[in-house]
C-alpha cells in the first residue's frame, strides 16, 4: 500500500477575506495528479498548511478528499497534533470519513521524550483500525524518532509506515535496517533523496514537488523500478530547479503560486501570516516552470 509517489497535497484557498477552503480547485488538482499517476494522496501534511487549520476546516477538506477521490488511490489524512488526546480525536474522525490510513507526526514545540513518543504514537495506534504512518520532520518538530523508538513503535499492530523528512541518509538507514523483514515500510519525505532512499530499500516518497511536477516525480519512481537508474538519476537531478526556488518564500506559498502559474489548478494563497510572493519571485518562478514546460 505504501509505495509509489504519494503528494502531500496543498490546502487550495479563496482569496477572500475568511480564506476559505476552494474545494473545486481541490478537485481539479487531485484529478491532475491522479491522471499523472501518483500513487497517494495526502491530505493536511506540512504543505497542506494543518498547523493553521481549524479543526472544522481539516475535517471538513478531508472528507471532500476522501469523496472525491473516491478509492482510485489511497488517501492519507495527517491527524497529528500536540496532544495525545486531540491526535486521537482527529484521528477516529478522519477514520470515521474514511481514511485509507493516517500520517501522524511527532508532536511538535515540545520536546517529548523517547519513552513519552512511544506512549504517544502507541494510544494513538490503538485508538483506531486503520494504518499509521509515522512522520519525522525534526526541522519543523524539534525531536527526531530514533531507530531505537521505531524499533518499539514497529510492534504495534497497525504502525505501518514512517515517513523521514530529516534528510538525513544515515537516518533514513537505520530506519530502512529496522524494519528489515517487518511489515513496516519506509517513506522518502527528502525530495532531494529520493534515489538514495530507493537503493537503500524505501518503498516510495511523499514528495511535495509532485503537486507541481508530477512527471517528473512519477518518472523518477517508474524509470527506478523499470531498472533504468541513469534516468532515474536524470529524474532526480531534475527536481532541483524547483527545489531552488522554493526557499524565496514562506511555506507554502512558492509552491501554491507555481501551481497556479502552471494552470493546474487555482489553490489561493497560503494562510496568513504567510504572505503571497513578490513580484521577482513571481518571475523566477515563471522560470523554474518554462525549464518544465509548464
């Protein structure tokens, strides 16, 4: 179940004065990337703005999602938060909508411990019965799950997954050595790693570039697993124009602006405080997207 390119969605936005959800776009974007052959759709991840989200407004696009898509890929609802008790709220409710399986990552500002992580993902594991996909993003979180916490996590039943955006390749290894002969697979959550984590044994990438240059994405992921690795490495090498310019903006509003500029869909401005791009980003953006013929 979790392989392939899984795109962790964007947020699409009205631009009006609630910024509101624009649940149309969503579906001309979910279309987009399902006809360009993702394997996954993940709504509410980093990317899909959740930390700025109302409760009311995460279930509510979920639930578009999930009826959208409408089973001809899976969908991963982020359910994370800071609490125990609010991450297994959310969690039940996006499994109640029906959530193929869901992302649920470290809880962040805080520090927890290693034994507070495996209390934390264990309650939350047990309190539904679908999968669960760890998410490790200590850039944004402040904790990184160790190979040791992991090693305790993967024996819980339906701890399925983990995602790694450390960017940490020899992170990412232990992770892939643990879970060795287990059910539990590993997600490149890098988008400038995903070759890497490929040859060492990850089963596929949640890639937010695929929400723009889904191609690209899906072309590295099928020229890997059609053994034809200097496309792959082409593939991979490719990313990097738009990974370029994602650092000349907030989170996520260089790749909600290039969405838009490549006419896949009008998702909006990210939420505030975030601001839209400036005039010279706009530009550069315009061309990173002609390198793509987009």
């Amino acid at each position: 179940m979790f392989e392939g390119i899984i795109t962790p969605i964007v947020t699409p936005i009205k631009r009006d004065a609630y910024e509101s959800l624009n649940i149309e776009a969503m579906k001309q974007l979910v279309d987009h990337l399902i006809e360009k052959g993702v394997s996954g759709i993940f709504p509410l991840g980093s990317n899909g703005e959740f930390h700025v989200l109302a409760d009311e407004e995460k279930m509510t696009f979920s639930k578009a999602v999930i009826d959208h898509v409408n089973k001809r890929v899976p969908v991963y609802i982020g359910t994370g938060a800071c609490s125990t008790k609010e991450t297994i709220r959310l969690s039940k409710h996006a499994e109640s909508l029906g959530a193929d399986a869901l992302s649920v990552i470290t809880p962040y500002f805080l520090k927890p411990t290693d034994e507070e992580l495996i209390q934390h993902y264990t309650q939350v594991a047990e309190s539904v019965q679908i999968p669960i996909i760890l998410y490790n993003i200590p850039k944004a979180t402040g904790v990184n799950i160790s190979a040791d916490v992991l090693k305790a996590l993967i024996e819980v039943e339906n701890i399925r997954g983990i995602k790694d955006s450390s960017g940490d390749l020899d992170n990412l290894r232990s992770y892939i050595e643990v879970t060795k002969g287990t059910n539990v697979t590993v997600l490149v959550g890098s988008d400038s790693k995903i070759l890497a984590g490929y040859q060492m044994g990850a089963t596929g990438a949640i890639a937010g570039t695929s929400n723009v240059i889904t191609e690209t994405l899906v072309g590295l992921d099928k020229a890997y697993r059609s053994g034809k690795l200097e496309e792959a490495q082409k593939f991979q090498q490719d990313i990097e124009e738009l990974r370029k310019v994602l650092p000349l903006g907030t989170v996520p509003s260089v790749l909600k602006r290039a969405i838009e500029l490549a006419r896949i869909a009008e998702v909006g401005p990210a939420k505030l405080p975030v601001n839209e791009v400036n005039e010279q980003t706009e530009v550069k953006i315009k061309k990173m997207l002609s390198y793509y013929h987009l």
